[in-house]
C-alpha cells in the first residue's frame, strides 16, 4: 500500500481576491482573462494599494492551483494521507497590513506529511525569496477577469529539493510511494519541466501510480511544444475551453482541432487510457486518443446559474480536488463519470460560497451525501 495516497505539487500565494466594477476591469484579448504567473512584487502590491484605496471590498485566502485541490481533497476524503510539495513563504508587512488571512499554521493544518514542504522562515537574505508569493484577482459579476502574481519564496522550490537530496533524500523515491499527483503550472517553467522529470521517474518505479496535471493558460498558450514531453506522461489533463483550443492550435472548426490534438498527445509516449477532461458549464467533455482516432464522451451536469454564483475562484482546482477524490474512493468503484459528477458539487460548493463563509466546509455539505448515496448504489 503507497505510504501517502496524495501528494500535490505547485506553487503556494496569498491571494486577495477584489470584488471590481468595470472601470477597474483589465482588457485583455484572452478569453477567460489575464494571467500572468511572473511580476515584480512591486506591480502586484500596487494594485492591491490602490483598489484598497478605492474601498474595494475584497478577501484574502492561502491559494495556489494545487493547494486549493489538496485542501479539497482533504475535506472531502480526510481519511486519506496527503502531503504537498511547495514553497510556502512568510508574510511580510504588506501583508500583515492589508492581509487578513495571516494564520500559516492553521493554513498548512490539513497536510499529513511536509517533507518537501518548504518555508523561509531565518532562511534568505533576500526579502523578495523569502516573502511570500501574491496574487491579486479581480472579480467582475462574480467571476475572475484577470490574475497577477509575483512568485518570490515559489522560485526557490526546485533549490530547496536539491538541498534535500544533497542530504541524501530521493524526491522521486518519495513520489514513488504516492497512489496519485498532481501537479499545477509554476511560474518559472524550467522548474516545472526539472520537477515534472522526477515525476516520470517515479512514475517508472511505480507504474500503479496515477498523475494528473492542470496546465493552465500560460503553459498551453506560450509554452505549447516544451509542455508536450512532459504532459503525455500526465494520466489526467484538465483543461478549459480556451486551453484545449490552445493545444489545438486554436483550429476554428471540429475536425482540425481534434486532429491537432490527437497528435499532440499521440507522438509522445501514447496512451489510449490518457484523458483530457475539458470544462464546460454544463458538461465535461472526455477526450482520449487511439490509433489517430480521438474518442470523445460527454458527461453532463446541471449548471450554475449566475445569481446563484459569488466567487469562481478556484473552481477548476476545486473541481480537481472532487474528482480526484471520486477516483480514488472505493464506494465509487473508479467509475469516470461518478468522479466528474463529485468533481462538479466541488466546484460548486466553491462557487456557492460568500466571502465570510468557508468554501471548503460548504464542498464538504454537498460531497458527503453525494458519495453516501452513490456509495450504496455501488455496493
């Protein structure tokens, strides 16, 4: 039996999420917003002051893709054993200002096993490598219109697993024992393709092993051909509308589109059991490749509104976190669909949410009963 059954990997912020009007909406030609995963410090603590300033309503959380997913996960199953792999910084005065999520120990309560879980605490000289990463997220009608982080304590991750297996520790050995990863786009993409190697070669020692990656826009826009090597050795590809055209090459009609991404994903390391799983509102399209043929499975589920929608911040890492969670929970019997529908209620239970409420209590209310339920009908 693995000693840990999940273990994320990624990168680890302090979001402010502001709540704007149009005049503080950020144009951009993408489709589901601005993201840009590498800024000063400087430009991001700016445009907190200033909405700040403006007396913008607003709210903090310790977030980050794959932490959102692991905190998920571990509401929803906590029986299971899980450990996160991440840089998690100090919170400098900035932060201690205007932040109001400022409890790290109560934020990291939920890990079973750190490890490779890294702070910087009296470590760096530098104050930019030791503060913590921000992200600053404006929310228009409900939903994201752009994302800026500055990365700091983030960067250093690949370095402090170096310093670790110059003591004699094997991070691949340690992901090897895993039943599942995860893993969510960093800025600087050399550490994600130098991290993602070891990935590989744990997954090479325990093939039972199970990785699912979550690219994001950057990586599927910008960083399209260095992604494929190590997304084809991904079993699970979430992904949105607007990433799943990227990967496409943004064909405008069906037929190309899928033909690109059936190439993409059959040149490397082909697998016919390999899933994209697409979002939409109101459905997830499955996409899997085999003898140039792409196979596509539509699972469909009742939509949100938007008056019922308050925040759809991490929704999509959320949605992870369900999914995931169906996956692996025995009382589902590994059946895809189920694990989307779980999946689903997560990202809802996230959407749902006011500020002043917890979103993962909230994913909690409306998972449990769905898995006692499906659970009997599996039995």
């Amino acid at each position: 039996m693995a000693a840990i059954d999940v273990i994320c990997i990624g990168a680890i912020n302090y979001d402010y999420m502001f709540h704007c009007t149009g005049e503080d909406l950020i144009t951009t030609r993408k489709e589901d917003g601005s993201e840009k995963l590498s800024n000063p410090i400087s430009d991001v603590e700016d445009d907190i002051l200033e909405l700040v300033m403006k007396n913008k309503k607003y709210t903090t959380q310790i977030g980050g893709s794959a932490f959102i997913t692991l905190k998920v996960i571990k509401h929803i199953l906590p029986q299971l054993r899980v450990a996160y792999t991440g840089v998690c910084g100090t919170p400098n005065n900035f932060d201690l200002r205007y932040g109001k999520t400022n409890n790290l120990d109560e934020e990291l309560a939920h890990l079973d096993d750190r490890q490779w879980l890294f702070t910087t605490k009296d470590r760096f000289e530098d104050p930019y490598s030791r503060a913590i990463a921000k992200s600053i997220v404006r929310l228009y009608n409900h939903t994201r219109n752009c994302i800026k982080i500055a990365p700091c304590a983030n960067n250093t991750l690949l370095d402090r697993i170096h310093e670790q297996e110059a003591h004699g520790l094997s991070f691949s050995d340690y992901l090897s024992q895993a039943r599942w990863i995860h893993l969510s786009s960093l800025s600087d993409f050399r550490q994600f393709e130098a991290i993602m190697q070891y990935v590989i070669q744990a997954k090479a020692v325990n093939p039972s092993l199970k990785v699912s990656i979550d690219p994001g826009f950057e990586y599927t826009s910008l960083r399209r051909e260095e992604l494929q090597p190590l997304v084809c050795h991904a079993d699970y590809i979430f992904l949105n509308k607007s990433e799943k055209k990227n990967l496409g090459l943004n064909e405008k009609t069906a037929r190309p589109l899928y033909a690109n991404l059936c190439r993409y994903f059959s040149e490397i390391n082909p697998s016919p059991e390999r899933t994209l799983i697409v979002k939409h509102d109101d459905r997830h399209e499955l996409l899997r490749f085999e003898n140039g043929h792409c196979r596509i499975r539509t699972v469909r589920h009742k939509k949100l509104y938007q008056y019922q929608l308050n925040n759809d911040t991490g929704a999509g890492d959320s949605f992870a976190g369900g999914f995931i969670s169906g996956m692996l929970d025995e009382r589902l019997g590994s059946d895809i669909a189920e694990a989307i529908q779980l999946g689903v209620l997560a990202a809802k239970g996230r959407m749902i949410s006011f500020d002043y409420e917890n979103p993962y209590l909230n994913i909690q209310k409306l998972t449990a009963p769905f898995l006692e339920i499906s659970g009997k009908n599996f039995c």
